[in-house]
C-alpha cells in the first residue's frame, strides 16, 4: 500500500477492525518513511456475469430495485426487502465464488421472496422463468399449494 501523502511503498498496519457486518476490514497504517498514518478499507469483490458478457460488481440496490416491481401493491416495507437483498449477498457469497451468473443470482432471490410474499414471488417468477402461458402459472400454484397447508405464505386475510 503506497502511502498517499508521500508515495513510498511500504506501510505497516496499526490497527484492524471490521465493519458492515463484517464484508469489511478497515486498517489504519502507518508509513515508515514519513510516519504519517491513514485508514484504508477491504472488501471481497463479488462480480456478477451478465448474459452479454460483461462482469459488474454485485449490488444490492439492483436486487432491491428488481424485486420492489414484483412487490409493487403488496404489504412489503423497504426493512423487509433490505433483508431479502443481505440474504441473496450471503448466499452468493457462500458459495465461494467471486464471479457468479446473472441467472444464479436471480435463482437466489425466488427462495426468499416466496417466503416474503408468494404474489410477489409469482410476479417474480413469470418474468424471471419466463412463463408463457395460464399452464405456467399453474403449475407455479400448484407447486406453492404442495408445499404450504394454507396455500402459500404471507398473504393478508380479505377483511369481511
């Protein structure tokens, strides 16, 4: 690390802490040569491989952004789809890679967005699976139904 007020190449690290739920260290250094010290900030960079070719860096607020559609009317606060994006980072970066497909990351926002709103999820999954026709969808409520008793998830009772 070249230090920033006199350019030499070498310093020593005085201090490590982690920040932002610990996908950060933050080190504050000392340079031998001129004893000035200055704080520099780590993270492990995730990529994300579009379709076209073209890798850019992962982003929460793209998950956010893409999911808000599909919740567009429905009783999902911002809090709730901050959690569903920290969610999908953690699961891609469990997987150890640090380039991952476009369609990989869209295959971890179904799982938790069903368990958030399965209208949502729905929403989601024509775009995202490419439904084509009432079959598609079917099939999609037929599955959501097998696997909860009450037929989905969170859904807000019809008042009487």
């Amino acid at each position: 690390m070249h230090c920033p007020f006199c350019r030499h190449p070498d310093s020593r690290v005085v201090d490590s802490r982690t920040s932002d739920d610990g996908a950060t260290i933050r080190r504050r250094r000392q340079c031998p040569n001129c004893s000035r010290r200055f704080s520099t900030s780590e993270t492990a960079s995730l990529s994300v491989l579009k379709r076209s070719g073209v890798s850019e860096p992962f982003s929460r607020a793209k998950v956010i952004s893409g999911v808000r559609k599909a919740c567009q009317g429905r009783p999902v606060s911002d809090d709730q789809l901050a959690m569903l994006a920290q969610r999908v980072e953690e699961s891609i970066r469990s997987s150890g890679l640090a380039e991952i497909d476009a369609h990989q990351v869209g295959l971890s926002i179904l799982q938790p967005l069903q368990e958030l709103d399965v209208v949502a999820y729905l929403r989601f999954a024509s775009v995202y699976r490419g439904f084509e026709s009432l079959e598609d969808f079917e099939a999609a409520i037929a599955r959501l139904r097998a696997e909860s008793p009450r037929g989905g998830g969170p859904v807000e009772e019809p008042s009487a």
